[in-house]
C-alpha cells in the first residue's frame, strides 16, 4: 500500500500544479503533509476542480462531505485508495 | 460526447436506485465553446467574500428589511475610517478577496466606501439608489427595486424611485439594478424591465426570502412562485443584452424547495466546518466592527427555509461545481449561473450569451411545476 500511495501522491501533486498553476514546485518535490488550505493557499473550487479531475483518472467519487478532512495530498491519496480498494 | 462510464446512483429525490450516466469532466469541458467558458469563470476561483454593515442609518424604511430585524440594527456606527482601513488590511490578510458593503445604506458613509476600495479593489455595494456613490468608489453597485413607483412609494415610503435611481446610474457601468420579485408585484415587473431596458440599464432578479419572524405579506407561495418563473424566463427571452440571468438561475430560485434545501448552503450559519470554503473564511461584520459567526451569512436574518436570495445563491450554487458536473445539460446550466453571477458582482465581466436555453433541474431534485 505505501508505494502505491506514494504514486497517488506524485500524480496529485502533478495534477494540482497543473490545473491551479501553482509555481515554483515539482511533483517530487511537493510535500505532501504540507495543509493545502493554509500553506498551499486553495480553497474549495480549486480543491472540486482537482477532485473532478481526480474522478476521471481514478473513477473515484470524493464526496463534497469530504473535503473538509482532505486537508493535504497524503490524505486525498490516502482517500482515493482506501476507495479503489473497497 | 460519449458516456465514459455507466453508474448506478441513488437520487435524494427518489428511493429507489435509478440508472444514471456518468460523463467525464474532461468530456463535459471538451466542446470549445463550454471549454472557454469554463476557462473564463475559472479565473475568478481566488474570490473569497465577506460582507459589511457600514451604517445604522438609511434614508427609507421599507416593508421586509433585513437590516431592520434582529438585534444588530441597534449596533453602534464605527465612524472612523482608520478602523475601517485596519480592518480591511486584516481582511486581505486572512484571504479576503472581495467585499460585498450592505446595511443599512453605504451611500450615506461614501468616505467609509472609499476606504474599503483603495484596501480592496473587488467589491460590490447593495443600495437604494437615491444618492449617488462617488465614481471613486469602482465597485459594482446593486440597486435595489422593489417594483412600480406606485408600489415602492406603499412599501419603501419614497416617491418616484425608479426615475430617482434611473437619473443617478443611468450609464454607469457599475449599476446592476436588482427587482425583487414579492408575492404581490410579479405583473410590475415587465414595465419596469422596459423602463430600465429603454434607459440602457442591466437588471437581474432576486426572490423576497422572508427574514426569520416575518409576518408581512410579502412571502412566496408555490403559486407566486411559479408565476414568477413564467415572467422571469419571458423578460430574460425578451431582453437578452440587459437581463442578467439564465434558465439555470430562474430554475434555483424559484423552485419550490429553498436554495439551503437544494444544495446546502455553505455559510457559516448553516455549515459547521471550518476547514475549507466559506465556513472558513466568510464573516459578516457589523457597523461596530463585530461579527458573530452563528449568525454568519449574506443575509443574516434570513429564515434558511424560506432563503432564495440572489446574493446566498452566487456563492451557495456556485460553490457546488463537483455536483454539476455529471452531464452537459446540468454542467452548462452551472456555468451559466456562475457566468451570471460574475457579471452581476465582478467589474468589467462581461456576461456571454447562455448555454442553455432551457430548464434544467438541480442534481438529485425534479424541475418544479410549470
């Protein structure tokens, strides 16, 4: 599980750099504990637009309810696995 | 467009499983027109909002207020615009992007306004229209219409208020003239369109949400509702270059169900997170500077229940994008309400034809009667 999670983070990270434009980071270099609402500074369109785009490459609902828990990329990657799996 | 996948969703609306597509996003933004108007509304995702009281005084008392119930009309006025200036340095410094200077009446504190635009350069200003704001002060200025002159001189106690309005705003490009829609002034509503169509003015529509205790006789019914659909959705055919509305906005707001009733609304009042979104950062201050988070929302003393309120739908309907995107027809409408809702509350946006010209209900719900 934590490879497998760790190649969820890396393509979060890609995905969000991509579709927020965020500058001056890498996927690789992108950590993934750092609070995407107080460090990062998106907030919850930028967060439903990663989500939907999430959706189409992982064919995983993350429900609205949700958002407020997925506060860094580990736990959305967390999430999305934890969803693939059951 | 294809269906990528074929789910099985279960509706709020309806027990049973029931059958449904799912499409892609990519899919839903692959058509160049839906794709550019994506990219457009996109742009304006950094606007984080929080509103003002500026002052405890208006020049007219009218029938249904909102500032005039509850307990924060009896606030003390701060006056000093170096306390507004300080306050709007915090704001911007905890996210704030956009203010929105309401209660009772801003005109009558123009130095208050000033201040908050040279601090903050995105805005709106909700008023009554009767005296001019400073040109300075470049925000989008909503003024309020509550339907013929005959009507708001019974309802608002001021005389000849549409022409008043009119002769302070006409051409400014500021000016977005927002007609209420009572139970009782639906049939006025053509005429005044006409007048403010003829003078080149741009209108949009809000529906009367009563405040909590109200026992006035403004409130909707299902029937006044729908009457207010038929004639919305005529004077949007009708005036296209200046009504700023869509089929998607008329459907929201004047469904049977309120707006917190068909996509849970997203203030602090009704929401308890405070991790992301407006739950985090939305405040509504008072004219002494306080603000109250269990009373936090655009409209405070709104009965949730009863709210259709055009400014608690830019943000509430806007803010549920993930929702909307599960097929074109839905996904379009979205975009036209948050095309309209830029328009209305965003300098120099300029609103593009709609998508969809027809109703569409919300996610999970069924059109109301026609």
């Amino acid at each position: 599980m934590p490879r497998e999670v760790d190649s969820i983070i890396v393509r979060i990270a890609e995905i969000m750099i991509s579709e927020l434009k965020l500058e001056d980071v890498t996927p690789e270099g992108f950590n993934p504990d750092m609070d995407l609402v107080d460090e990062v500074g998106i907030d919850s369109m930028d967060l439903a637009t990663v989500a939907l785009v999430l959706r189409d490459e992982y064919s995983v609902r993350i429900d609205e309810d949700d958002y407020p828990k997925l506060t860094n990329i580990r736990l959305i990657a967390e999430y999305l696995h934890g969803k693939m799996a059951a | 467009m294809e269906p990528a996948t074929q789910t099985v969703s279960l509706k709020p609306n309806d027990a049973s499983r029931q059958t449904e597509r799912t499409y892609k996003f990519s899919d839903l933004i692959a058509p160049p027109a839906v794709r550019e108007r994506w990219e457009k509304v996109r742009k304006y995702f950094f606007l984080r909002e929080s509103t003002y009281d500026m002052s405890n005084r208006c020049n007219i008392r009218c029938n249904g207020c909102y500032y005039y119930e509850g307990e924060k009309q009896f606030t003390q006025e701060r006056r000093d615009p170096a306390a507004w200036r300080s306050l709007m340095r915090s704001e911007k410094a905890r996210g704030i992007t956009y203010v929105v200077l309401a209660g009772a009446e801003p005109s009558l504190v123009p130095d208050l306004c000033q201040v908050c635009f040279d601090e903050m350069p995105l805005g709106a200003i909700a008023t009554n229209g009767l005296k001019r704001i400073p040109d300075a002060i470049n925000y989008k200025i909503h003024i309020s219409v509550w339907g013929n002159d005959e009507t708001s001189f019974k309802i608002r106690n001021a005389r000849n208020m549409l022409q008043r309005q009119v002769e302070n705003y006409k051409s400014d490009p500021r000016a977005v003239w927002v007609y209420t829609f009572t139970r009782h002034n639906i049939a006025e509503a053509p005429q005044v369109v006409r007048t403010l169509a003829r003078n080149q003015c741009k209108v949009t529509f809000n529906i009367f949400s009563a405040p909590v205790g109200y026992a006035g006789d403004l409130s909707h019914t299902a029937k006044s509702l729908q009457s207010t659909r038929k004639v919305m959705a005529e004077l949007l055919d009708q005036y296209p270059e200046h009504v700023l509305y869509s089929h998607y906005n008329i459907m929201a707001h004047t469904h049977t169900q309120g707006l917190h009733a068909l996509f849970g609304c997203s203030y602090p009042r009704q929401n308890p997170s405070t991790d992301i979104g407006l739950g985090r950062s939305f405040r509504q201050y008072r004219t002494d500077l306080s603000w109250d988070r269990s009373a936090a929302c655009c409209v405070p003393d709104t009965d949730c229940v009863d709210c259709r309120h055009y400014a608690a739908g830019s943000a509430v309907v806007t803010a549920r994008l993930y929702r909307h995107a599960v097929d074109p027809e839905t996904f379009q409408s979205w975009l036209d309400y948050v095309d309209t809702y830029l328009a209305v509350w965003v300098m120099e946006y300029q609103k593009g034809a709609n998508l969809i010209s027809k109703p569409v209900p919300p996610p999970g719900f069924d059109l109301p009667p026609s």
